[in-house]
C-alpha cells in the first residue's frame, strides 16, 4: 500500500480516472509480488 501512495503522490494521480496509469506503474514496481486484484483494490480505495 505504501509504494502505491507513493506512486500516486509522485505522479499527481487523482481520482479514478488515473487508476490505469497507477496501477501499470505499480505492477512494474511490485512485480509479481502482488496479484493484480489486490493492486487494483488499493489503488480505488487510495483514488477515491
């Protein structure tokens, strides 16, 4: 959770329409460490 706040507050995502942006950076970073369900939930509850 935290390398994903960090990506949003690096990149200035807001809202749910920079959830597609956040989540390719946060897989590229996590690698195969996170499932991309799990991704994806932290990053909507972080955007909105």
């Amino acid at each position: 959770e935290a390398v994903i706040a960090k990506i949003i507050s690096e990149t200035g995502a807001s809202g749910i329409a920079s959830m597609g942006k956040v989540m390719g950076l946060a897989a590229a970073q996590l690698g195969g460490t996170a499932e991309g369900k799990t991704i994806s939930t932290i990053v909507k509850k972080l955007l909105t």
